[in-house]
C-alpha cells in the first residue's frame, strides 16, 4: 500500500484525497492509537510539514475523514415507505463502520457538528420527522436508534470480533462445565451471526415504532402496511 502512495506521490504534487486516502489505510493498519502525523509522513513519501500545510493538526485530518464518508452516505427519497428509509439510512452507517473498523470507534464518539456532518444530521432526522412521530418523540427516537446502531458497530468492530479481552481465559471444557449458559449462547456471538443479530434488533426498532404510529392513528410506516 505504501509503495502504490509513495509512486503517486512522486508524480505529482500532495494532494487532500491523497493524504485522505493514506490516512485511511495507515490508520486500519496502526490503530488509532499508533496513528501519527509522522507514519502518515512516511507513507506518502513527505515530511510532515507538507500535510500539516493542508490540515493544521490530526483533529483537523480527522474531521476531514469524517466529512469524506459522511459525504458518501444519501438521505433515501420522502417517496419511499418510510421503514425502508430508516432502514437504509441505518445499514448505510453501520456500512461505513464496518469499512473502517480501526476508524469506527473514532466516527460512532464524534460530535458531528461540521457543516457536512450537520447537513447529514438534519436531513436524518428530518426523516424521523416524516415518520409522524412528533418532533420531540422523533428526537428521541432517532438518538435512540442511534444508541443502538453505534453499540452495535463498537461491538462488530472493536468488541466481539476482536476476541477474547481478559488476560485470564478458560478452556472450552471448562466453560461448558462452570459457565452452560455463556457456552450455549456462544455460537450466536461469532461474527457470521452478526447480521442475524443487527437485523433481528432493528426489526424490533421499527416494529415499536409502528406500533406507535398506528396507536395514534396515523399512518402504518411500512411498505405493507402503505399498501393494504
């Protein structure tokens, strides 16, 4: 990867997408916490100088890097039912977790108040909004299935895929025998069944959501339901 960096470097000037893009690549390979200004230097082949001419700091890269994949991410058309919207809207982020497991934890605890960001966050709860919720239920409802979708992408990205965190472990037999109800649960926890799990807890989400909705005798939000 550095070495694909380092021959665009030389044909032509630094660029924000190229520092973006290495920056990216050098954060998923180093971790957060092993992340410097100084190992992104080296990769594009330039003193740190150089990228701090286009960012005065790595808070300032960083939210360029949030900006960049908040900018990918579309507000799905008013004209679709709107459980298939949210539903979207939801994938598309934990997408974007998912994509960038070592960044993700930085992304799901950032306060995105930048201009790109904020348009993101309006036109998202604007769309909780169009649900008929109410504004102050859709507000707490949209920062609720926000609690949800950013533990869920913690736990894909840095929790259970990461394996075992205690320095002290026990054997399989062990666990079967001390801990059944953790062994027999534990099939459900490895990463091939994270897709089951998010979709069973969002269909709960939306289902409740409904449900509401129905109670106050407005419209059903989901596409069945619009078309009965």
């Amino acid at each position: 990867m550095d070495r694909t960096i380092n021959k665009k470097r030389a044909r032509g000037k630094l660029s924000r997408d190229m520092i973006e893009t290495a920056a990216f690549e050098v954060i998923e390979r180093e971790g957060l916490s092993g992340f410097s200004m100084r190992k992104l230097a080296q990769a594009l082949g330039c003193e740190a100088m150089s990228i701090y001419h286009h960012y005065p700091s790595q808070a300032h890269l960083f939210e360029a890097l949030v900006d960049r994949l908040v900018c990918d991410l579309q507000i799905p058309s008013p004209e679709l039912p709107w459980r298939e919207r949210a539903r979207a809207v939801m994938h598309d982020f934990r997408a974007v977790g998912r994509a960038h497991p070592a960044f993700a934890p930085f992304v799901v605890t950032y306060r995105m108040n930048s201009p790109k960001c904020l348009k993101w966050l309006d036109g998202v709860i604007g769309m909780f909004e169009d649900g008929g919720f109410g504004r102050e239920r859709a507000a707490r409802l949209f920062r609720a299935s926000g609690y949800y979708l950013m533990g869920a992408i913690l736990d894909e990205t840095a929790g259970y895929a990461r394996g075992p965190s205690a320095a002290t472990t026990i054997g399989e037999e062990q666990l079967r025998k001390d801990y059944p109800n953790v062994a027999a649960a534990g099939p459900y926890f490895a990463e091939s069944e994270f897709e089951a799990t998010f979709e069973m807890g969002l269909d709960m989400l939306l289902d409740e959501m409904e449900r509401e909705v129905a109670g106050n005798g407005r419209a059903a939000l989901s596409a069945d339901a619009q078309k009965a």
